[in-house]
C-alpha cells in the first residue's frame, strides 16, 4: 500500500498551519490606545487615556453598559467583554457590532443604522481592549492634554 506521498503530506502542513495564519493579524496588531496610571492604580479615575479610548469610554456607558454593564464586566443577560474581546478578533467585532449577534446568552441588536454607535466603533474597539488587556482599571479615566 501506499503511503502518503511528499506532496500530500506539504498540503497536509499547510492546511494545519492555516489557523494560525488567520489569528496572526489579531494579535500583531498595534495597540489601538493609550493609557498611563498612577503607579498601582486600581481604579480608571487614577488613569489618564488618550481622546479615542475616553470617546470610547464615554459611548460605552451610553450605549453599552446597560446590558454589559458598567466597565463591560457582564450581567446575567449579556457576557463580559473583557474575556469576548480576547477571543474575537476586530474583524468580528466589527461584524458583531453593525450586524448584532446571537448567541447562547442571548440577543445583541445591530448598530449599524445607530450614528451615535456607527461612527464610534474605533473608540470603542480602543476603550474595549483597554479593559481586556488588562491595562485599564474599571472607572472614569481623565484626558490625556
Ligand atoms: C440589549 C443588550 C445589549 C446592548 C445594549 C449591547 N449588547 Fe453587546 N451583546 C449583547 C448580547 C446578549 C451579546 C451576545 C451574548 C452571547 O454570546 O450569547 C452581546 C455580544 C457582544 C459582543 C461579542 C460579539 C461576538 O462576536 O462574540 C461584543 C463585542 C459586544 N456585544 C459589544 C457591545 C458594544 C460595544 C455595545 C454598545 C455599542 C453593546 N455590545 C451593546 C447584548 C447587548
């Protein structure tokens, strides 16, 4: 019988490597904010951020934290985003935020006809992985001048 020649077997490696290929840019990508606290800083009001991550911060918590909660940690109808925000990539949410999703927890609307939402999607992208980096305490962060 026949083994499985030097070509199949390239094709084989190519197709396991593919993954990997594909959640590449997630990770690689710059980070979209700035961010910088007073030295173990527990809380945002002991942080200053940059204009795109405090829009998105304040978008957040107009729009957002009603179901996600205050500084997106979750409720009982809609999951923390700290953790969804590490297993998605900018590409999903994206999609995510201007179709809506559904999932096992429930129902997000779209926010794609929504202009308060729609044109802040990069300060919210910046404000949200603030939060599940790690980097941002939960509260209201200053300005940066
Ligand atoms: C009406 C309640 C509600 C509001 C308001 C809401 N969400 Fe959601 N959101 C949800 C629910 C429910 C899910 C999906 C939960 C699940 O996986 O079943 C979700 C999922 C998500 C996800 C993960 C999507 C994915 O692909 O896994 C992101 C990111 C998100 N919301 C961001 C936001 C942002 C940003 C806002 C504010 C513009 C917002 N949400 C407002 C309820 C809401």
């Amino acid at each position: 019988m026949r083994g499985i020649g030097p070509r199949a077997a390239l094709w084989l490696s190519v197709v396991a490597a593919l993954p990997l290929a594909v959640t590449a840019p997630a990770t690689a990508e710059k980070q979209p904010y700035t961010v910088q606290c007073e030295t173990a800083a527990t809380s945002g009001t002991h942080c200053k951020v940059d204009k795109a991550t405090y829009i998105g911060w304040r978008t957040y918590h107009a729009f957002c934290h009603v179901c996600h909660a205050q500084d997106a940690v979750g409720s009982t109808f809609a999951p923390g985003l700290l953790e969804r925000m590490r297993e998605i990539d900018k590409a999903r949410y994206l999609q995510s935020l201007n179709e809506g999703y559904t999932g096992q927890i429930g129902v997000m609307p779209a926010w794609k006809d929504n202009p308060n939402v729609n044109k802040r999607y990069e300060q919210l992208y910046a404000y949200l992985r603030a939060r599940s980096d790690g980097v941002l305490p939960p509260g209201r962060p200053k300005r940066l001048q």
